[in-house]
C-alpha cells in the first residue's frame, strides 16, 4: 500500500531546501519547482521557500482532497469497501443526516433563528466559498484541540483574530450583568476586557430575543462584524434580517449607527448579487447625505404626505429660513403636509403622473468597494454594478421648492401676517394657494386668525398716470422736504436730503465705488441718467424708471418706492450683484475692502434704510453668505427689472 505524504516533511522541505524546490516537487508542482531549481544560483528561491511555508497547509489540504477521490485509492481498497461507502452515501441517508445535524444545531442555539429572519430576506442564500473560508477555520480549532504535536505555521491578522474569536464566543450566551461603556474604533473582543465582554454578552443574547437595551455604538458595531463576516451565523438570510432589525431598533437612539449600518446591509446584499434589494439601502442613490428618493417616493406611492420633513429638506432649493418660519417652524410644517396632500389630489384628478414628471431613468455603472471601515476577515474587495437609476427631475426640485414657500405663505396669511416671501406659483395648478388656504381653515390644523384673506404683500399696479398714484422715483426736483411731508399721507413720495458737510462724508465713502460703477454723462431725456450737482446744499440721489406697472404695498407699514430713491448709485450696482440672492462673504468684503470702505459700514447704511422703509433688514449673514432677506427678493428684482427697461 503507498504511503501518503505527510505535511510535517513538507515543512521541513521547504525551511531547508525550498531553495532547490524540494517542497514543490513533493507536492506536485513541477514547473514551479523547476523555476525554483534552475533559479538557485541567485539565492531569491530560498527565501520564496520559507514565505511558500505558509501554503504548506493549504497544498497538504488539496492533496489530501484529490488523492481521496483518485482511482489508485479507489484500486488499493478492497471491492468489499467501496461497495459500503456508496452504500453510506445514498441520497436519502445524507438528507437524513443533514436534519438530525441541524436539529442538534438548533437545541443549542439559544434564540429562535427563524423568528428574526424578515419575510423580505427569507430566500437568501450563503455563498459556497463563505462557509468553506469558516469551515477551515472550525477545523484549525480541531487541529488545535488534538494531544498529538502538530508542526503548523499561520498567517494572523486583526482581521482573521477577529474571525477566531468570533466563532469561539458564538455559542456564548449572556447572564445579567451591568452596562460598562466602550467607545474603541474597528471594535475586536481584544479591546475588552472582562466585564465588557459580559456585558456584551447580556446585551446581545437579549438583542437576539427582541429585547434591544440602550448601549454603546461600540458594542452594537461589534455585533454587526459578525453579521457580515458570518462568524457568529453563517445563515445569509438571518444576518441580513439581524442587520435590518439593528437598524430600524438604534436608528433614532444612535444615529451614527445608521450611516454605517446601511451602507454594510447593501454591500452584504451586493456581495449575494441582490441588485434590487440592495437599491433599497442605497445602490444607485445620491450621497448618503441627501436622498435616494426614488425608493421613498415608492414607499410612500399613494400618500406622499407622511413622507418626512427631513427628506423633503434635502431637496428644497434657494431658501434662507425667514425670522417668521423659525418662529412658526412646526406650523409651516404642517401647512407643507397639507399642501403636498392637495398636490396629489389635484394631479390624480388631472390624470398626472407624478413618478414620470419627478424621476426620470439613467443607465450607471458603478464599482462598489464594499465594506468599507469595517472590520472584515474575507477578501470582498469591489463589484462593477450595472443598475437603473431613478434621479429627480429639474422640475421635481422646482415644483417641492414652490410648495414650500407657498405652505410660508398661507401659514402667514392664516396668521395674519400680511408679509409674503417670493414663490413660483406658475409651476402649481391655477388656485392652488387659495384652495389650500381654505383646507388649512377647513381642517383646523392648528389655531388661524379668522380675519384672513389672500392678500399679497406686493401687487402690480397699472396706471395710465402715474402722476395719480405719487410721484415716480426720485421726486421732482422742485419737492423739498415740505412738501414730502405735506405729501407722505397721500401719496407715500419720499426723497433724500443731505447737507454739504454730509455729501463731502459720502463722496469720499463712496469714492472707489464712484470710480468703477459711474457711468458716463448721459442726455437729459435718457432713463438712466445720474446727475450729482450742488442744488442749495442738497443731494439728490436720481433712479429714473420709466412708465411701466409699479410696485405699491399692501402692508402700509414698509415702502418700498421710499427705500428705492433712498438708494445711492453704488448701493444700487452693489445690491444688484446678489443675482443669486447670496454671495460668500469673504468675496464681498476683499471687494469692498479694496475701495477702502469697510464692509460692515457699507451694508449697515444699506439695512439701516431697508429698516427705515420696510421695517426689515435687507441683507442678511447666514453662515459663510450675505443673503438678501427672503421677504423682501422682490425688491432686488424691482432693481433687476429697471435696469432692463
């Protein structure tokens, strides 16, 4: 009978004559070997040797494997033997012995697998080279656990520790025992000590059976390592389900978790090829930090209202939140509910198919590097995914921005609060404002001044002479102050005096800005023209508008005619350059500070007025941005509007 090869020569082949390739040729791998040989003389094959020490287990294993099943093995045995085994590996014997094996496995479990797995996840299936990477590692135990000396030399890593400990303390049920904090990154049971690993013990035999106490994200983080390396369970479908029921049990009382979690349930589900389950935690989507809202919008497919406000914060565009929101936040909120509830209904009605004017298709391909800052004992390194992505339309982004500010608007008006911010109401249907007025007062979502009416702040006025509704911007020459104020009950006409001494102030304030933004003398009949000239000691800053709709206010307590001709050329060119409504500040102030004008001052002389005519400042610092007041946007489009006309 041959003898078969014994993993202890291989060794020893290896440490001392691995430079000539005796290891290699003892187990068959001759061309390697040769090149081992033939490459002697330089002195590299000895040390190729010694790292090849490390393959020694592996190659004894597949040996052990093939020569099991080659035909001289089958030869040496009599035909007595080979009769018995096919006998003992008849089909229906191995089913039965599969079943007796998992209801063994089953008595020692201490919490009941298929309660925790989803119904959604049922189907999933391990992946054969998984459980054979954790079978090979049960075995090295067995192999440890032997009286007899085993010559074994192993490569460990944290990663791989991780994986032994791991399967060590699987069965490892918990007793009661106190909470001891842990706050460790890429958590291992090394970085335990005793009490916590008792308590980390407790704390997930009560998680496995629903009963999910308060602990540290350490400990949970810990859990979920062994989820995904299937070192505690090597069911796909129960760790899957554990990772969802972690998920939606810390979510709110851990909030980091979630960033992690969600992101590893769609790499477990990527690495089982679940495309479309995997979309669910993100595949395809945005950022973590905005939204995959195609899956969202799918969840909430007939009633778009309970979506979250925080979803719907993500995707709101171009808005400063006002003095009045924060004061009225929750109201606005409830009126944005509402409001995208009318929405639906009114488009069901129409016949509009909302998924197809928000979301729109696009064809990606991605690699995913999956697992990443985890603690994983298995190469998975990356997947190329090809995938359908739902991403929001333009007009998706255009059409929730219009909601909302519409939902300020009402929520105001059902205040009492005649002040309205600026909303694109053309992108809604015809009367939706007023219908959702009379939902918020039909349903009483919250306390409303009855004496409500939609009223606009601004409203457009046409005149055939303008003469009749005051003077145009600035007043005639010949008004003086007097007469401004004989005139401020009747017609609201302002103009601004100053006195020598002031003009001087204001010319050498202003000179840098005079000396870029000054246009050249135009003729007197044209609209633009701006005349500086002493008239008794009076400055008269000069905006001529020519006849056209003109603004007048509903809110009798701002003006925004008076705010205008209050105005200097320069403010004017300055505010005008807030075409985006906000510009970074650090940019505004190197702009002004290069004309020798300290910023602050320069805006505060521009608020002081907005205070003056409109009872409000006009130009905001929101974080790292100047912001032009969201209430008063009209006004810089008034100022847009004049210098096209």
């Amino acid at each position: 009978m041959k003898r078969g090869k014994s993993k202890t020569v291989g060794y020893i082949l290896a440490l001392f004559f691995g430079g000539l390739g005796a290891h290699l040729f003892y187990y068959g791998k001759y061309l390697r070997g040769i090149l081992y040989l033939a490459f002697s003389w330089t002195g590299i094959p000895i040390l190729l040797g010694w790292i090849d020490m490390f393959f020694i287990h592996k190659w004894h294993q597949q040996y052990l494997e093939s020569h099991k099943n080659s035909p001289e093995s089958l030869q040496e045995k009599p035909l007595q033997s080979i009769t018995s085994r096919v006998e003992k590996t008849r089909p229906e014997e191995v089913e039965s012995e599969k079943s007796v094996l998992s209801d063994r496995e089953n008595e020692m479990m201490f919490y009941r697998e298929e309660e925790i797995i989803l119904p959604e996840y049922a189907h999933l299936k391990t992946p054969s080279y998984i459980k054979e990477e954790i079978q090979q590692i049960k075995k090295s135990f067995k192999h440890k656990d032997l009286n007899r000396p085993v010559i074994e030399i192993s490569f460990h890593t944290h990663e791989t520790y991780f994986m032994e400990d791991s399967i060590k303390y699987a069965n490892q049920m918990g007793v009661k025992t106190e909470f001891v904090p842990l706050q460790v990154h890429w958590t291992t049971f090394r970085d335990l000590d005793e009490k916590q690993k008792k308590w980390y013990f407790y704390w997930r035999h009560q998680t496995l059976k629903g009963n999910y106490l308060d602990t540290d994200l350490s400990y949970v983080i810990l859990f979920v390592y062994e989820l995904i390396n299937y070192t505690f369970n090597q069911n796909a479908a129960f760790n899957v389900s554990m990772m969802v029921r972690l998920q939606q049990a810390y979510k709110e009382r851990i909030p980091n978790l979630d960033r992690y979690l969600s992101e590893w349930i769609r790499d477990m589900l990527i690495e089982l090829n679940e495309v479309e389950l995997a979309r669910k935690w993100g595949l395809g989507a945005e950022p973590y930090y905005q939204t995959n809202f195609y899956q969202i919008f799918k969840d909430h497919e007939k009633d778009i209202g309970p979506i979250p406000i925080k979803e719907w914060q993500k995707v709101i565009r171009g808005y400063s939140e006002t003095n009045f929101f924060e004061m009225n936040k929750q109201k606005v909120y409830a009126t944005f509910k509402e409001a995208l509830k009318l929405f639906q209904k009114i488009n069901i009605e129409e016949g509009f198919d909302l998924e197809k004017a928000w979301l729109e298709q696009k064809k990606k391909t991605a690699t995913y590097y999956l697992f990443k800052s985890a603690v994983i004992g298995r190469n998975v390194g990356s997947r190329v995914i090809e995938y359908t992505e739902y991403v929001p339309t333009e007009y998706f982004y255009n059409e929730i921005t219009a909601l909302f500010r519409i939902s300020e608007n009402v929520t105001r008006l059902c205040n009492g609060v005649k002040r309205q911010i600026q909303a694109n109401e053309e992108l809604l249907p015809p009367g939706f404002k007023k219908r959702l007025l009379e939902e918020m007062k039909n349903k009483k979502v919250y306390e409303i001044d009855e004496d409500v009416g939609i009223k606009s702040r601004f409203s457009h006025v046409v005149t055939d002479k303008i003469e009749e509704k005051g003077s145009r911007i600035p007043p005639k020459p010949n008004e003086t102050l007097e007469t401004k104020t004989a005139n401020n009950d009747s017609n609201k006409s302002w103009i601004t005096e100053l006195d020598g001494k002031q003009v001087e102030v204001l010319k050498r304030r202003h000179q840098a800005f005079l000396s870029e933004f000054s246009s050249d003398e135009q003729d007197e009949d044209k609209s633009t023209e701006r005349e500086i000239k002493p008239m008794s000691n009076v400055e008269k800053t000069k905006l001529d508008i020519p006849e056209r709709p003109t603004i007048t206010l509903s809110d009798d307590d701002v003006d925004v005619e008076g705010f205008l001709s209050s105005l200097t050329e320069e403010e004017i060119k300055f505010i005008s350059t807030f075409s985006s409504k906000r510009r970074r500040i650090d940019v505004v102030n190197d702009e002004i500070r290069d004309k020798g004008i300290p910023a602050a001052v320069f805006i505060n002389e521009i608020n002081t007025k907005a205070e003056e005519y409109l009872d409000d400042v006009f130009i905001e610092q929101i974080g790292d941005d100047y912001v032009i007041n969201e209430e008063l946007v009209c006004v810089l489009e008034e100022i847009e509007r004049s210098k096209t006309i």
